[in-house]
C-alpha cells in the first residue's frame, strides 16, 4: 500500500465512520493488489439507547424474503425503463436478506425495550414473529435516489394470527451512481426505515 493511499484513508478517516470509512479501507486494500477486486459494503444497526420502562415480550426475526435479485450480495441498481442490474465495483458483506435481519436484531436490541430477540432456531420461547419483505433495496438511477421499501408482519407465535402490519419506505438521495455512493445512500436510507419499524414494534404494532 503506498504511503499516499494511507494519508488520504487517515485524513477522511478522521471524519468519517460505519460503511463509508470500511469502504475506504477496503478501497485502500484493493489499491495494493488487483484492482477487479470489489469493494465490501456493511450496513449499519441503530444505535444503543437506555431501557425505558419494562420489557415487553419477547420476538423472534425472520429472514427478510424477497425477489431473486435481492438474494445475492450485490449492490441493485433499477435504471427507468424498469431494467435491474448490478452496480459494478461493490458487494455487501453479506447476503442481502441474512445482512438486513442482522441489523433489525441487533437494533430492536439497541433500544432495549423487549425481553428477548432472536432468530428462527435458537431455540428461544417467543410470543411474536417478525416477517419481513424486501420489496426494494437499490438505487433508482432515474431519480438519483436510494430506495429501501420493507413491508412488516407481526405474527403471534402461538397461532400464527397476524397482529399487525405495516409497510416503512425511505427514499435518500445520491449524487452519483457508483458504489461507495450507494452503499452510503442505502444505508442512510435503511437507518430511516430501522427507526420507524422499531418504534413500530416497541409501541406493539
């Protein structure tokens, strides 16, 4: 790695943080070896906040379904006449839908309001499910907008009865169609819908 990639990672490192400063560093990597590497992306969880009365009960987290596109690890991007592609140079760190359900988790943890939260198979006695869909994720280049729409399902455990449902959008714009960009407008944009949804469900559905 040259000793210019590293001043610059140091100096906008300095002022940045989450997806954008990993993105960064990952960039700084890739600078030292082949250039066709893609660039690793991570969203972010909300942040902590203190317990506010008693917990409520307790949840378990699906894994978000969606359309085949939303499967993968990569960055969509939705041009105006409809057509979906990948957005060259960047990939998530993880699967889409196992990356999105992470985040939900580890926010509903954050904000401390509810006895437990945990995944299908932990073997963790719940009262509520949590099912979700991945309706959009990507970067509408039309618009310049990053685009997450998330449709909710609160099931009881016991009878499967949905309780409550409710769909939370958020649009962010982005100056530009590349993928450090991109990453950073979904991000911003998923933080949004992460707020709503978890206020959501603390307040019952």
């Amino acid at each position: 790695m040259s000793p210019s990639v590293i001043t610059t990672v140091r100096a906008l490192g300095a002022r940045r943080s989450g997806p954008v400063l990993a993105a960064l560093l990952a960039l700084a990597v890739g600078a030292c070896g082949s250039g066709a590497v893609p660039t690793t992306f991570d969203l972010t969880a909300l942040p902590g906040a203190a317990r506010s009365g008693a917990a409520r009960r307790s949840i378990v987290v699906a894994e978000p379904v969606g359309l085949q596109p939303f499967e993968a690890d990569r960055i969509i991007v939705r041009e105006p006449g409809g057509a979906v592609s990948y957005l060259g140079g960047g990939q998530w760190a993880d699967r889409l839908p196992r990356l999105v359900q992470t985040r939900v988790i580890q926010s509903l943890e954050n904000a401390n309001r509810l006895k437990s939260v945990s995944r299908p198979g932990d073997k963790v006695a719940a009262d509520t499910v949590l099912i979700t869909e991945l309706r959009a994720f990507d970067i509408d280049a039309g618009r310049r907008e990053a685009v997450v729409d998330l449709s909710a399902k609160l099931l009881q455990e016991s009878s499967g009865t949905v309780v409550a449902a409710k769909v939370f959008q958020a649009r962010v714009p982005v100056a530009e169609v590349n993928a450090a960009v991109a990453a950073n407008g979904l991000d911003r944009a998923l933080s949004q819908v992460l707020a709503d949804m978890v206020r959501w469900i603390n307040a019952g559905g």
